[in-house]
C-alpha cells in the first residue's frame, strides 16, 4: 500500500512539474509574442509617421511653391495667403500711400496716410485686398479667379464669411475702396468693367464669360461674368496683377459705414475689431427734397446736411415699402447751407469737393439702418463706377446681384 501511495505523490509531483514547465513555456512565448506586437507596432508607427512627416513636408513645399511663383511672376504685386479652410487666396498687396502725393488738390481730402492705412491710429506698411470676389470654391470664400463669384448672401453672412478665413481677416473696408478708388484715380488707371450684360458699357469689345454663356450685351438670362476673366482695363491698375471687378459685374457689400435714419456713421480709421455699436456719428445727413412717404419711387436727389428735415420713411423701419433717394453721380448732390464739410468723409469717397472724381451713381432711404455696397453690377451701364454707392439695403438684404471681397491684414 504505501508504495501505491508513494507512486501517486510522485506522480503528483510530476505532474505539478509539468505544468509549472508549462506555464512557465506559455509565459515566455507569451512574452516573445509581444515584443513581437511591440517591434511591429512601433515599425508601423514609425512608417506611418514618416510618411505623415513627408507628406506634409510636400504641402508645405507645394504651397510655398505656389505663393513664390505667384510672388514671383507679380513681382510681389501679388501673394497668396492661405486661409482657416485651407483655401489658397490671391491678394493683392496695397502698399501705404501719403494723400498730399496723389496730386488730387481738388478734392481737398488733407495730408498724411489715408486712413486705409491706419488702425486704431497706428500706421500698416501695407493691406493685402482680395485680388478676386470671393467665391463659393472648396465651400468657403475662396479668392481664386476663373469663377463665379459668391453672391445672395446679406451684411452679416458676408462679414461672418470673412472673419471665419482665420485672425487677420476681415471683409473689405469703405477705407480700403475709397484708398483704391483714390490711387486708380491719381494714376490714370481708373478701372472699367462687366456694366453692360458681360462686357463694358463705354468699350463693347471688353468683354468675359458670362455665367449663363449668354452673348455680351444680351439683356436676358444672367450677365454676371467670372472672376477676373475681364481685360487688365478691368483692374484697379490697368495690368494683369491688379484688383479686379471692381466696377460692375456685382455689388460689393463693404465694412465699417452704415446710414442709420440717415445719419453717416464709420470707423475713424481702418479698423474692423471696433464694434458697431461704437462706431463714430458725424455730424453728416442724408436729407430729402421732400417728405413725401408714398409709393416706392424716387423721392428725388439726396442732400447732404447736418440733420434731416425730410423723411421718406419712418424712422427704424428697415423695409423698401417707401421712396428712396437717387442721383446719378455721387460727387454731384447738394450741399445744405447748415451742412460742415467733413474730411474724413470726403477721404472715404461719401461726400466730395468737386465733380473731377471717380464716377458712380448713389442711392440712399434715409430712415431705418442701410448698409453700403458700391461698384455696381452688370446691367448698371455709367450709373456704375468706383464712386457708386447704394445705401438702400438693409442688413439682412441679400441678391445675385450682390457680393463681397475679403482683406486681410499683415
């Protein structure tokens, strides 16, 4: 009997043995297999990285690429920026100007930089303007050309729409037009552009790809054409690396003006992070020759004033439901004998000293609160011109006829 039992302690013991062999074998295999996992995963990684490594060193160097020949070709006229979407946008590079060397003596519009150029007081060297309309391209606002602009859109989708391109972007300026307007003018470049239905209203040989694909001049289907497919006549300087359309084609909503029951209120200088509600209130007024509130027509030409004393609207009604105010050149409106020039306005291209300006039509209702778009569009013919100003629309007005253009600060 007890070598029975002393066989099953061994065998026991052997057993145990065994498994301890087992699991010390299954440890180690174990063991092995994850440094095995570890070796592939960490080979994985560092081929995934390297290929992540590269591959955004190619963006880099195709972007950068892509910016120097811009730069390159323009002379650094031109550069591309790219935005919060990833979108390339081609800017036109403004450089700072003093407004005693326009050599515009008549327009009386001072000394010193043009408030363009200044924010909150202090001097850029330089603004970048959208070479282009924004578009709709790569579902942003794109500043690419070769496209349909973005239009149909109101104040504050246009104003969002920019400020959403990332830090430093912000929708174009009345400052940074009328600097525009004002240096087209001194160099003899002011521009033309699509005023007649996808060609020019002054040269009919001027023309660009309508969006419908409609014959110049047709007056029905769509007349807007494509972002800078015009001639370099359709460009703020004249050559090929200028802004483009900004005369015709569409409306540009601008920034920092607005009339509120008439009032002129702007920003004192180039400055977009200035709130609304605290931009400046001058003492300048859209008057009417009538206070006739009936029908929807024109109630006659604005005069500039120092208050109104004719209304063609109640006040803070922001509709189109009363008259509204025209004339065919904005520079050509009468002055109250109570109204104080003001210099400031006349630097931003809303009131004027003489007619020897740019040209343009300006419409106005003087009650409720009107945001500006200046330019004018496709079927406007002479009433278009950098001088045009439209402050009819409220802002929630939004039409095919209308676009905007981003800026951005360096």
């Amino acid at each position: 009997m007890s070598s029975i039992a002393e066989e099953i302690a061994g065998l026991k013991v052997a057993s145990a043995t065994q498994t301890a062999a087992s699991q010390a074998l299954s440890q180690e295999v174990a063991g092995k297999m994850a440094a095995i996992d570890k070796k592939t995963n960490d080979s994985i990684a560092k081929v995934e990285s390297t290929y992540d490594q590269k591959a955004a060193g190619l963006t880099i160097i195709a972007t950068d690429g892509y910016k120097k020949a811009i730069e390159h070709n323009s002379g650094g006229r031109n550069t591309v920026v790219y935005d919060a979407q990833g979108n390339p946008n081609i800017m036109c590079v403004i450089p700072r100007f003093n407004i005693e060397d326009l050599g515009l003596v008549d327009l009386n519009l001072g000394t010193g930089v043009h408030p363009a150029f200044q924010t909150n007081g202090v001097p850029r060297g330089e603004i970048l303007i959208g070479k282009y309309l924004a578009s709709t391209a790569n579902g942003g606002s794109a500043v690419i050309g070769g496209v349909q602009p973005r239009t149909s859109v109101n104040y504050d989708v246009a104003k969002e729409l920019c400020t959403r391109k990332g830090a430093n972007w912000h929708m174009m300026s009345v400052h940074e037009w009328a600097a525009i307007a004002l240096w087209s003018l001194a160099n003899g470049t002011v521009p033309r552009g699509n005023t007649n239905y996808g060609r020019s209203h002054e040269k009919k040989w001027e023309t660009a790809r309508r969006s419908d694909n409609g014959a110049p001049g047709d007056v029905s289907g769509t007349g807007r054409t494509d972002t800078g497919k015009g001639p370099s006549t359709w460009n703020h300087d004249h050559t090929n690396f200028g802004v483009c359309d900004l005369v015709g084609n569409v409306w540009e909503w601008l920034d920092q003006f607005k009339l509120d029951d008439g009032q002129v209120i702007t920003t004192l200088d180039n400055n977009p992070a200035v709130a609304e509600a605290n931009w400046h209130k001058h003492a300048a007024y859209f008057d009417s020759p009538t206070d006739d509130q009936t029908g929807t027509g024109s109630a006659g030409a604005p005069i500039l004033s120092n208050a109104v004393t004719k209304r063609n609207g109640p006040m803070n009604d922001d509709s189109s439901d009363y008259p509204y105010l025209t004339a065919s050149h904005f520079a050509a409106i009468t002055k109250a004998v109570s109204y104080v020039p003001n210099e400031l306005l006349r630097k931003l291209l809303i009131e004027s000293a003489t007619t020897a300006t740019v040209g343009g039509y300006i419409g106005a209702r003087n009650y409720g609160d009107r945001f500006p778009v200046r330019g004018g569009d496709w079927s406007y013919g002479a009433n278009a011109g950098l001088g045009a100003l439209n402050l009819g629309h409220p802002r929630s007005g939004a039409s095919s006829y209308i676009g905007f253009r981003p800026a951005f600060f360096v």
